[in-house]
C-alpha cells in the first residue's frame, strides 16, 4: 500500500491529555503512550429528523440536520481515552481528501498522536451516513469502506508500539488486511511487555470467526456488545462471556442500559449502568471502552474498571455523535460516586 505519514500532534490537547494523566497515576515516565489504538477512522454524517424513510423517484425529504461528526470505532475510542487523560496514540489509514483530513484534524484537536496514520493518495477515505430518529436509540447506517479495511501490520510503525503500555484493536472484522497478522503482532507486543484489548465490532460478512478465537488467547482483553457475543459464542451473555473466557482472555461483554457483564476463569461479575437521558447512542460501545482500558491501565479491580466503562459510555449518549459529550475522568468519576 503506498502512503505516507501523517504528521505528529504536539499541540495543546496532548499537553492537557499528560497533565490529567500525570494527576491520575497513569505511568507517565515509563512509556511514551498509555494505549495505542488500531482500527477505522472515517467520519460520520449523522442525519436526524423525524421521517427518515428514503423515497426513490427523485423524491426529496426535509430533515432536521445533517452533522459531520468524527466516527470510526477505532477514533471514537482513541479520543475517549484521550478525553479522560490517556496519552493515547493511534494508527489507521484515510485517504488524501476532505474526510481524511477532517479526521486527523479532528483527533489532534482531542490531543491524540496520529503520527503513526497513513494517508492514501489512490484511495478515498471511508464515510458512514447514519440515520437517527429523533430521540430514539436505533439507527440505520449505510457505510462506504474507503481504507477502512486498508490498514496492514507493515504499516504499524514499531516504535510506537515499543512506545506504549496497551495495544487495542478495534473494528476486528473490518480489518480484512491487518487480521492475518495480528497474532503475530500481539505475540510481539505482549514479548515488550504490552498488555493487548479486542473489540470485534459487526462482522458484515456474518461469518464471526476470521481467526478470532485463536487471537483471543493473546489478548488480554475482549470487549464485544452483547449480539456480538452471541454470535461468536453462542447462548445468552453470560454464558457466552464464560464461553469466550475459556479462551483465556478477560472478556467484558456491554449489554447497553444493563451495563456490563465481565467474565474471567470461573468468575463472572455484573454490573449495571447509570440512567442519562439519551440523545443518541453512537459510539456508547466505544466510549465504554476507552473506560474499561483506563481503568485496567491504572490497576483498578474488574467490576470498578467496567464500572467505569459504563459511566463512560452512558454519559457519551448525551449529545449527537461518538465523541461530543466523551466524559473527562473527573466528569465519570462523580458517576461512579453518585452510583456505586
């Protein structure tokens, strides 16, 4: 794939992310980076009104807006754990137009490293148009991949991974071109030390293997929703939160307004959400787990850090888009004390 570089952040929103980092005992001196992400990176533009039925026949519908919004499992977690005062690095390709950019420009504002991305001149970058009625929690999205799946073990660039203390991947089986290389790459990570996450998001293929269960014995973490747990296990959550942990991996399964059930060897743990009133739900997932990984970064018990997690991603669900109301550590602190 050719490509170049994209440049790195060094402005002031990395400066704040290590300042809130230094004051929440991550290990600023140990590494360059808390969490290192890869995965998409494409916007969203969210589409929200009332009637949202597309007619055919040239027919033309009012809606109430149309936002341009940063989205991608991948970014969207990145910039939660930026927000709550992670250095966080991450890695993807886009290409060399509008969206690319808006992307890059976007995560640096929200202090995360995108050094390590890859601009495409031969290919578009990847949108998705969401479709969000007003005041409901279901959507319909209709996405063009671009380089979502373009992203290659190559073109992770080594130093960033000596750099960091975790590695997550986002968006498993969209990445057609890293997954067969990935154990190899956690072998490696895990051989420096690093801690390693999963999260498989939607298979479009519905095949839900992809090599995904020989990789979950070199993770340390597994994050699916619910569906995506049932699909790949089989059975209802917990069950399936068990069946996955034989694997040997923490599995942590996000079952929306119920919270989250944790599963590692024979223990199982429960733990629910906090109530907020929604407005839109995209990139909840996400935001959960940029909270789950901050608090397993700073040594927290399993309930607590998906505890976290659950603050994280309901409190994300107060405005439009995966990234605008991202809770700062502080903000999903005060959740967790009001409901412990």
């Amino acid at each position: 794939m050719k490509g170049r570089p994209a440049g790195r952040n060094s402005g002031a929103g990395a400066a704040e992310g290590q300042r809130e980092a230094e004051t929440l005992g991550f290990a600023v001196d140990v590494a360059d980076f808390d969490l290192l992400v890869l995965g998409d990176c494409n916007p969203d533009l969210m589409v929200t009104g009332d009637d949202l039925e597309p007619v055919f026949g040239q027919a033309e519908l009012l809606v109430d807006e149309a936002r341009l919004v940063v989205g991608g499992s991948g970014s969207i977690t990145a910039c939660g754990a930026a927000r709550l005062g992670l250095r966080t690095a991450f890695i993807s390709v886009v290409g060399d137009d509008v969206f690319g950019r808006f992307m890059l420009d976007a995560l640096a504002r929200r202090g995360v490293d995108v050094s390590g991305c890859v601009v495409d001149p031969e290919r578009p970058t990847g949108l998705s148009v969401v479709l969000l009625r007003r005041g409901g929690t279901d959507r319909a999205i209709l996405t063009a991949p671009g380089t979502t799946a373009s992203l290659t073990v190559e073109a992770v660039d080594p130093d960033l991974i000596a750099a960091a203390r975790h590695l997550h991947v986002s968006s498993y089986y969209l990445q057609e071109a890293l997954r067969p290389d990935l154990s190899s790459l956690f072998d490696a990570g895990r051989a420096a030390g690093l801690t390693t996450s999963v999260d498989p998001n939607w298979d479009p293929a519905d095949a839900w293997d992809g090599g995904l269960r020989g990789l979950l014995a070199r993770s340390d973490v597994f994050l699916p929703n619910a569906a995506e747990a049932r699909r790949i296990a089989g059975g209802e959550p917990a069950a399936a939160a068990s069946a996955l942990a034989t694997d040997g991996a923490l599995v942590v399964v996000k079952v929306g307004e119920d919270g989250a059930l944790a599963a590692l060897g024979d223990e199982v743990w429960s733990v629910p959400a906090p109530r907020v009133d929604t407005v839109d739900a995209t990139g909840a997932g996400d935001s959960f787990d940029a909270g789950f990984l901050a608090g397993f970064l700073a040594g927290w018990s399993v309930p607590r850090a998906a505890a976290l997690g659950c603050a994280c991603g309901a409190l994300s669900t107060r405005a439009l888009g995966g990234t605008a109301a991202q809770p700062t550590m502080e903000e999903a602190l005060a959740v967790l004390e009001a409901h412990p």
